[in-house]
C-alpha cells in the first residue's frame, strides 16, 4: 500500500455516527423479578442491578430481557449462589439460585444472543440479603403461579450489536493447545504446500505495521492466527505470545490481517474459509531456500519490489458447487540482510532498513525475479528467500453481493477492491518451521494433523461452534454484524 492508502485525512459525512456508538449497548436495563422458590412471593421486581432481599434459601430469578433474544445464559461470578436450573430458551427467562447462608452474596451475568449467532445485550446482577425477615426453611408448599412484574419491560426489537472490548470485536476465542505437524510423503511439485487453516479472530481498527502503538488509527480489518494482535504487537511479542484461531494452535500464532470486506448492503460479510499456503516454485536449487524469518512483518503489495498483477488478485467462481468470491493474497518470500549476504540476518521490518528506506512500507522485502537475481531467484538487494506465504480467502457469493468494497476503499477513497492487500507477522514454532521448510526443499504434502484438529478455535464467546472442518457451518450468519461495523472509525 501507497502511503496514501493508510493517511488520507477520514471522509466527512460517509458515516453517521462512531463504531462505539453503532455498537452500545441499549442503556435500558432489563427488568429482574425475584421470588421464593417455596411460597412463590415476590421479594422484589425491579430494574436495579444490585438488589437487597430478605434471605430466602432458595430463589427464583426471572429475567425480563431489554431487547428480544433467541437465547441466554446465566454465568456465576463467585460461588456463594449454585445455579440450580435454567428455563428453557424462551423470555422471559427464569434461573434458581440456592444461596449458602445470609452473608451470600450473588453475583452473576447474564448474557442474550439470536440465532444463529448475534449478540444482543448482557447484564450485571448482584443480590445480596438483609438481616430482618431471615426465615428457617419451610416444607415445600403447592407452588404459586410467578405474578406478572410491576411495570415490566416491554421486549424491543433488537438493533445488531457486536461484543465488544474496547475497539475490538471478538469473534472466535482462539485455543492455548498444540497439535503435531505431519510432515507428508512426497507428491508432484505441483501438489506440494504446507497448507495451515485458520478462522476468524477478530475485527479491529488497528494495524501494527502501519500504525504502531496508535489504536484505532486503521480502517477496519479481520484478523487470523494470533488472538492478540493489536496496535502495540511486535516481531518478538507475535512468535512468544496469545492464543492462535489456526491449525497448530501456539504452534502457529502468526498474526495476518486484511481489510473487512462489505458488501452492497453496508455489512462486513465473514468468509466461509480462510487458510495460508507456504509453497514455492523456482527454477534454481531448492537447498537455496531457508527457513522463515521469526517476526518478519510485511505486507502482500501490488506496491513491493518485484510485484505483478497475479500476485494478488479476486475472482468469481465455483467452489465445491457453490458460487464464491476468492481472494489470493501471495505475500514477498524475499528479504534484504544485514550483511546484504544470501545467509545474513534477514531484516525483520522495514522500519529497520537503512537511510530513507526506513520509512517506506516494504522495503525490506521483495518479489523473486528481476534482472540481477542470485541463486535463490531473489533481487541482490534481498538476497535470503524463504517459502512463499499464500493467503487465500473463500466468501458466499450471494453474501458478497454485487457491488462489494473494502474498509481500505473507503480509505483511500479508491476504486471497490482495488486496495487489495494483506498484513503478516510471523510466528511458528521453530521446529515446525524446519519441517515446513523440509516440505518445500523436498516436494512433500504437509499440514497440522487432521482437519478437525483444534475444535476449541472455532467457538465464539457464547459457545456457539462457527466452524466445522475449517469451514464456516451453512447455518452460520455471513452478516452477523448487520451494518453495525463501519469502513473507519470516526474520531
């Protein structure tokens, strides 16, 4: 990307209001009406979050939601109140609490979603009991008929919301666990590859390559791989930190980011699957080739040394049967030295190359070819080459639509999809990176285990499974945020 691409001054006017406020939460709380479990009295119905109740050894809590739900949960903040039971998914919904003695106190969330996967509102309840009208349980009596709550909150249709924590929108929760690399039996060189399956992680509008240590300063973008990639990750804090939404887990905590894609209608639209391959064809020797550099940051750039049209590209086509839109995003596999020597000390970001190159994105790294390259196929200003990393993205067509655009459109105030570009910081288990260079040099069909591998990665914050074998499920909304999220964020 052309520094243009990532500084022009926002639009005025293309958006009515911030992320932050698109994605508030309604500020109507939900009404909360508490009963005894044994006599069915109500003990209090209100819309305070903390409440103060005489002590009754059982409970019963029904929950009023602030906007329409599908379903809900109760989640227990400390243990002085076991969740006895939970109503079944319909408003408004009812949970039995069993405090321990007087000087219980409840604390708990609860949380509403729409199917299949939407946010809708979450709440914080605390009760806590009064000294006067401590009762000594009481036999079981002919259960009461709950009343209906004073002045009940009516449901209201739901404006799509989003999770959010800070100005990050978490979409699956990513996993802490490994699986084993297999290195595969050798295969045609036109089927070798290392291929790694990832999942969404999250959305945000930071860019640590672009805009270091500055929140919130990018247009919006979907992140894979590392769960914590942020404003402030590094070369070094990608490889040794987070949890991973990719096959190999934190044997895999690579930090890749592109541009959110919306479509016509102003949503961003979820890709039905996302993997990178590590591949290369070359017509030198392939013990030229080196392993990839821990933390090397770059972008997949139209605007690299070296880059053609191919590189990076979209088109529209079948895919098992179903019409998609594919983005391949081929990333540079050529780096400069510190020594300006094929087996130097490859140069990590660009930020840390000489005189005036240290301010242009990219420069420490390169596209094979040109007329003076060396025995690896690499210009002699970047002489270390390593195996190429293809980014690779697979959208519902139908979702897309007809007219999509990127948040780096908006930006740049360019042409739909003509900024087209991809962001990287690598991180691998160093072991694993020897094998993944091992598969290249030696034209072998490598990956993570079995498809299936990692399940945990797949979930979001509610539970819900989003992914099933590296595929978004049929049933999962390609919209889920509505037009909620937008391009860039207003300041």
């Amino acid at each position: 990307m052309t520094k243009k691409h990532h500084n022009l001054p926002l639009l005025p006017g293309l958006f009515a209001s911030s992320l932050l406020a698109s994605l508030a939460v309604n500020s109507a709380h939900a009404a909360i009406d508490v009963y005894d479990s044994r006599t069915g009295e109500l003990l209090k119905s209100t819309n305070d979050n903390e409440l103060v109740i005489p002590y009754k050894d059982r409970l019963s809590v029904k929950i009023v939601p602030r906007n329409s739900s599908d379903k809900t949960r109760l989640e227990p903040h400390n243990t002085d109140c076991g969740v006895h039971m939970q109503s079944d998914n319909s408003a408004p919904y009812v949970f039995s609490l069993e405090p321990m003695s007087a000087d219980s106190t409840c604390k708990f969330r609860v949380i509403a979603w729409l199917e299949p996967w939407r946010w809708t509102w979450h709440e914080d309840f605390t009760i806590a009991f009064s000294d006067d009208d401590i009762l000594d349980p009481v036999d079981p009596v002919e259960p009461v008929e709950p009343v209906e709550p004073v002045e009940p909150v009516e449901p209201v249709e739901p404006e799509p919301v989003a999770e959010v924590d800070g100005d990050k929108v978490v979409w699956t929760i990513g996993t802490s666990g490994q699986s084993d690399y297999m290195v595969g039996p050798v295969v045609p060189r036109s089927n070798h590859g290392n291929r790694i399956y990832c999942t969404i992680s999250h959305f945000s509008y930071d860019d640590p390559i672009i805009y270091p240590s500055q929140p919130g300063e990018a247009h919006l973008h979907m992140f894979y791989g590392n769960t914590e990639t942020n404003a402030f990750s590094t070369p070094s804090s990608i490889p040794s930190s987070g949890k991973s939404s990719c096959l190999g887990g934190t044997n895999y905590r690579s930090g890749i980011w592109t541009p959110a894609l919306f479509n016509d209608r102003d949503e961003v639209v979820i890709p039905d699957s996302v993997y990178i391959y590590y591949k290369t064809f070359m017509h030198q020797d392939y013990n030229n080739l080196q392993v990839i550099p821990q933390g090397i940051e770059m972008l997949a750039s139209l605007e690299t040394m070296n880059a053609y049209s191919g590189y990076i590209r979209s088109n529209r086509g079948l895919k098992d049967g179903k019409p998609t839109m594919t983005m391949v995003l081929n990333f540079p596999s050529c780096v400069a030295t510190e020594n300006g020597q094929r087996t130097g000390s490859p140069i990590l970001s660009y930020k840390d190359m000489p005189g005036a190159l240290s301010t242009e994105v990219n420069s420490h790294v390169a596209y094979p070819g040109g007329p003076n390259s060396n025995e690896a196929g690499c210009p002699a200003s970047h002489p270390y080459r390593f195996a190429t990393p293809i980014l690779i993205l697979n959208y519902d067509e139908v979702a897309v639509g007809s007219n999509p655009y990127l948040s780096s459109d908006m930006m740049a105030d360019a042409p739909a999809l003509s900024t087209l570009h991809a962001d990287y910081i690598f991180g691998m288990d160093p072991q694993v990176n020897q094998q993944v260079l091992r598969c290249v040099q030696e034209s072998r069909n490598c990956n993570f285990g079995s498809v299936g591998a990692l399940p945990e990665r797949f979930l979001s914050e509610d539970g819900t499974q989003l992914y099933q074998y590296n595929i978004l499920r049929p049933e999962v909304d390609r919209t889920p945020f509505g037009d909620t999220l937008k391009p860039m964020k207003m300041h």
